[in-house]
C-alpha cells in the first residue's frame, strides 16, 4: 500500500501565473526523492474558502500528507495557517517563545537596513507578525529561515504548512521531513527507483507500438509507472519501478535498444547538451549560422566552462556576411541558393578556417513564415558539420512549425548532429 | 455575480515537475481578459481516477467553466476526453469524418518526413490515432492544430478539453471561446480593460512608493486592480479596471510618467523587442557579442520579416575571434583586458565596418560562475552600441545572479541600449 500526497500551492500571484511557481515542482521531486507517490497538485488564492476547498478534497481523496506554500506572511492577506487549524478542527494559540524569536529575527533586520532606510516603527511591525506566531494547538513548529514558522498538524491527513519564498519554503521542508508526525503519516512509503532513457528522431507512435511489444513479452511489465514526453524532436522516457523490477526495467531497456538503437541516444538521463560538452572536451568549435542566428553559440556557452572549447561563430545572416566573413564563394550562391548544401558545407568549412577551430556547424535554412518556394518550402534547413581531419557530413531537412520552431528545432538537430559525428557516427 | 472557472493540468511529467506548465499560466491570463475569475488549478497525472476527482472537485466548487490541458495523444496514457466523457455522462464514440481528418494530418507528416525518415507502418499510426477521433456525445469539436482534436462539452460545468503542446493549445483556446457553449456559460462576465505599462531600470520599491502617493491623489484609484512583475529588470504593470473608470487610469499613467519618465519605456504593451525592431527599420545591424554569445543575433532576429534590416553578427568568444575577426587590437585586450570599454567599442566599431553596417552593438563580460576579480566581478557586463553617424554610447554594469541571469540580462540592457541611441536618448 503506498503513501499519497497532495500538495497546495497558495496565492493569487501564482494562481494568475505573473509568479511562476517553483515550490510544486520543487516539492513534487523531494516527495518522489522520499517514496511518496504524489497526487495531486492544487492551486489557489488567498481566499480561506477556496483553500479549504482544496484541503478537504485531498483529504477526501485519502491522501496521507499534505504540503502547503505559500501565505504565511504578515499581512491580512496571509491566511494559511488560521485555514489549516480551521481544516484540523484545532484551535489557534499564540506561542509567546515563538513570538519572542520572531521579534529577535525582526530586530536583527531592522538594524541591518536602518543605514539606508527611513525611521521604523517597530512596534507596529511586530504588531503586524504578531500573527505568525499563532500556531494550531498541538502542532510542530519549524524555525523560521526567514521571519515566517512553519508548523506541521499530525493527524490523517498529516499538514505541512511551509512559507512561498523558495529559498525559505526548501530548507525548512528538510526540518520537516524529520518531524515524528511526517515520519509516521508516512511510515508505508515505497522507494522507487527512476531512470530517463531519451531518444532523437522517433515518433510518439513509433515508440507506443514498441511499449505495446513490451505489454506482451516482458513478464512485470505492467508493475513499472512508464511515462513519455515529446519535446523539440526528443523523446523522453521515465520509467519508475521498485528496486526489486530490476530485471524488469532491464528488459525494457533491451526491448527499446532492439527496436530503436540509432535514436537511443542517452540511457543515463544525460542530455545531448552534457554529451556534446563532454565530446568537444580538447577540441575547439565554431559556428556559421544563418536561420538559427547565434541560437547553437548561445546554447553551446550556455555551461560554464565552456570557453575551453568554444572559438566564437558567425551569424551570416546576410549573403554579403556569408561570403565576406566566412569565405563562401558567391558564385556558389548565386549557382544553389542561399538554401543549399554546398552553401552549408561552405560556411562549415569557412567557420573551421576563420576560427582556426577542429569542429564547425553550420546552419542555413527557410524559418518563415515567408521567404518559402516550391522547391525550399518554410521548414527546410541545410545541416553541415566539418571536423578538422576532413570529416564533412551535410544534411536537408524539412521541419514543421512556427518560425520559433524550426529555429529552436534546428538548433536541436545540430546538436544531434555534432554528437554523432564527434562520436564517429555517420550524423545520419 | 460573477462567472468562475477552473483549469485542469493533467500530464505525469507536469505534475512530477519534469516538465513546467506553461498553460495553467496562460489559460489564467485569458480568462482574466475574458472576464471570467480563475478559482483554481488542479495539477495530477495521466490517471482517470484522479483526472474524474478533480473535475468532480470542481463542478462541487460550482465552478461555471472547467477547461483542461493534456492527455490527448494517441498512447495509452492520454486518457483525457475519456475521463470527461464519463465525468459529463456522455457516451464516447468515433466520428468517421474527424477520423479522415486526422488520418489526412498524418499523411502529410509522413510524406513530408519520408525523404530522411525510413519507412512507416501507416495502418499502425492510423490505429494508435483512432481513438483521438473518439468524441462525447453533444460535444463540439474543436479542430487540431496538431493532429489532437479538442473538444467543448456543454453542460453545467461547461469543459472544454485542449491538447498539452502550448503551440496547439492556445490558437485552439481562441475557437473554444468563439463555441455557443462556452459563450453560453460565461454569459454572466463582466468585461474589464487591461492595459500594460513597461519599465525598466526602476526597482520595485520605487514603484511601490509612487503607487501609495496614487492611494491618496487619485478619486477611484481603489476600483484598479494593478498587478505588478519584474523580469530582467523590466518592470511590468498590469492593470484592469472597468470601461467607466478610463479616467482613473489616465491619472494613474500621468502620475507613473511624472515620477518615472525616464524608466517608462512603453504605455501601449509594446515589448523593447517591438520598438528595436520598428527604430530599425531602414536601417542596418551588426552584433558582436562575447558574453551573450550569439542571443543578441538570435533575439534580433526572432521575429519575422529581421533579415531586412539584420546582417550578421559575430560571436567572438576567444581573444583571437576578436582580433581575427572584428579587427580589435590585440594590443588593446592585453593593456585593458577583453572585458572593458576600449574593447566593447573596438568590437561594436569592427562589426560597423566587417558587415558595412549603420548600427552595431557589442558586448564582453564575465557571466561566471568563474573568472571573476576583485576588479572585475562575475556579473561585469561592457555594452557599446556604435552608430553610422560615428555616435557611440559605451557603458559597464554589475548584473546580479548565476550565469544564465546574467547572459539574459545582458541580453535585455543591450535592447534598451539599443532603443535609446536609435531614438536620440543618451543611452543612459
């Protein structure tokens, strides 16, 4: 039997999404972390009824714990620990310790700031978190990291009441994982193992035929939580099972290399981005690019350390900067196409050149929405990756979407492609 | 009495924190233009059990509009508008028509695909997207943007079920709304103006501040709802109030204007990106960027229609880069070092002249984490923008944050640079 959790995240910032909400994800993986299967996550503002609301849904849903952020400050708006003590039937208390260590905190900040800051009157601010020091009877406290406590009520459900700043909200959950009433409401939790496979190049459906290969033939198939996710061309695959499924998930991963070995390319939950990094490590790289415009050098420094291996780039946007910056023959543009093959190879070769660099990409392609033709719709990009022993691999390809699409999925392809062919692939 | 709504994220990946929801925030931001009040957002996983518990939750709130996001691919674990069929009572079944639809969609993917892709099995494609043409009884279809259908579920609550890809999510959100059932079921809303002021390089607080002398100088100044967010340094303000009180807000904007011309960029919505892309036209520009390595290029040529005013840039990440290819004097890095002003403007001047550009601007800084200095610190950024009129404005500033803030920060001061020059400014 495992242990489900739900987690409510409050506030009218986040439920509006002009604050963009850090603690459920947060929270989410440190449950998984911890072998609390989640449930649900619920969002709200900070209105007492709708809080409630969410509190007894999860706890008619049965959920063993619930983890609140969010609404533990001291304005009026601030309501989340007065609903939680509504929601556990305990009444409200003030803890003049607590209060005491709050005003302590206060008056440490006060003094910090006061070099630059107006007068303050300090008795009015501690009679505005005079609030946060009343805690539901019978409830943990967690110290504040911050000047918000958190508390944790036991009980079915077990509630965790963490305050919204992230950078207070995470330690302190650290402080409650270790309470007695977490640990017990939590006692049946199963540890789960995790593992990201990622794939280049398959379709969705393509890989759900695979899977339903896998129903038939692996024995304990159905005892793993599979879950696929499509993005910019790469497909990934988290597959969670309890350590004694080893075998199982090993079957999987045969199945899956079996069936699909050429766009298997991390088994590990590497990305292609760690896999290039560590690739290019004692080589030096250049850029020329066109429709994807100093996208692949800005994702290439994207990691520190990066200036080891990364010369620079050119965006050759124009066909002037193409042949005055890299070296490409104008006549070859005027005979292809900006668009073309030998252009690419051209700006390839010109970028290894330029930079004196051992590795080049370049990129020259039709993002749209207009520029298109019959014979080079919207979408069709020229890949080409030249390595300094002479190695040139050059590829077209047509790429559905916006023109945000093409250029982030080109920049994608390119990645792929300097992987392989630094792997000693044929970049196909 | 005012229309509520809720929103439904369904999606393992999502709620696992894996992947981060974009539509939860963005479908709360349309039905606030809409006039209809957001109450919750519910976050679970692919499971129908609880997908039916949360809508079921919902309908209980005695919310008028549930819209969901997810779960309508063609595995197995998209189980979305089947949950909402059975939560409305309404039986599931094929319409042939869509069915064909679909089928066409796929057709043209794999051909246009076929040329680098091996060959694939159509019927088994077909298959797995027969049951994305399974529709509620009643229900009206809202045609895919991708090759997932959604659908509007008219009742009390009325649902409306959309795909999870927010490229296909939000122009299919513009039909839902445009359906009878939908209009039918917010009938009641009230319509608000939202009107959006930018600023930048005004901390919170000192907007704050004018925002409380509004408080006592403004009639009506309560009746606005503002909402404020900062984001690389822009400050955006966010303000709804109904038709009757254009006044009020006239007041609120000459108040803002009186206090803070200088960081009032724009009044109309219109993004830095916008202004740029309208101050260069007719014009030329040429980037050449270290730090930001290639976002500057690819920021500027995000948008449609940038080749005709974009010819390149370099992206000089090394010392030779900079000397070999932006002509800066190596003599000039070993006396000031890359990162300095002299080298900023050396760069901005060679890109002028390397791409026979009107408008350049360059950048050289230290986004960490590494190969910071007392001197120097991570987060030192140099800007020169250099015009064709032999005007330059060269400025050094201290960004806060990890290595991704910084690059993207200096990304966005760039603009604004690039902004003020183009339009007379200093610069400053």
């Amino acid at each position: 039997m495992s242990v489900r959790a739900g987690i409510v995240v409050t506030g009218t910032e986040v439920l509006t999404g002009r604050v963009r909400d850090l603690n459920g994800p947060w929270l989410a993986d440190r449950l998984l972390e911890f072998g609390v299967e989640l449930a649900h996550i619920t969002i709200c503002g900070d209105r007492p009824a709708d809080i409630l609301a969410q509190l007894r849904f999860l706890a008619a849903e049965g959920v063993d714990l619930i983890v609140t952020s969010g609404g533990l400050g001291p304005t009026a708006d601030d309501v989340t620990v007065a609903t939680v003590a509504e929601f556990c039937g305990r009444e409200l208390l003030l803890d003049p310790e607590l209060e005491e260590r709050i005003a302590d905190i206060l008056r440490r900040m006060i003094q910090r700031r006061t070099t630059s800051s107006t007068a303050v009157d300090f008795e009015a601010v501690l009679a505005a978190n005079r609030k946060q020091a009343m805690v539901p009877v019978g409830a943990e406290i967690l110290e504040p990291v911050g000047t918000a406590p958190g508390v944790v009520v036991p009980g079915t459900p077990t509630v965790v009441v963490l305050p919204g700043p992230p950078r207070e909200l995470q330690p302190m959950w650290a402080r409650a994982v270790a309470t007695a009433a977490v640990q017990q409401a939590t006692a049946g939790r199963t540890t789960y193992r995790q593992e990201t496979i990622r794939m280049f190049g398959l379709p969705e459906s393509g890989l759900a035929e695979t899977l339903r290969i896998g129903e038939q033939s692996i024995a304990g198939f159905e005892r793993m939580e599979i879950t696929t996710c499509l993005r910019r061309g790469e497909l990934e695959i988290v597959t969670r099972y309890e350590p004694d499924d080893v075998d199982v998930y090993a079957g999987l991963v045969g199945l899956l290399r079996d069936h699909h070995a050429r766009e298997m390319f991390s088994t590990d939950g590497a990305l292609i981005d760690d896999q290039v990094a560590a690739l290019l490590s004692g080589r030096t790289i250049a850029t020329a690019e066109s429709c994807t415009a100093g996208m692949i050098a800005a994702r290439l420094t994207d990691r520190a350390g990066s200036s080891a291996y990364v010369a620079g780039g050119v965006v050759s946007y124009s066909n002037e900067a193409k042949s005055d910056l890299l070296g490409v023959d104008a006549a070859l543009i005027a005979e292809h196409g900006a668009v073309s093959e030998p252009v690419a190879e051209a700006m390839a070769a010109g970028a290894l050149r330029r930079f004196g660099a051992d590795t080049a990409i370049a990129t020259t392609g039709i993002a749209g929405p207009g520029g298109g033709s019959a014979e080079k719709p919207v979408g069709t990009v020229c890949f080409s990756v030249a390595l300094g022993d002479g190695t040139t691999t050059t590829r077209t390809l047509l790429l559905p979407g916006s023109r945000s699409d093409v250029r982030e999925r080109s920049t994608t392809v390119a990645m792929h492609m300097l992987a392989r062919a630094l792997s000693g692939g044929d970049g196909d």
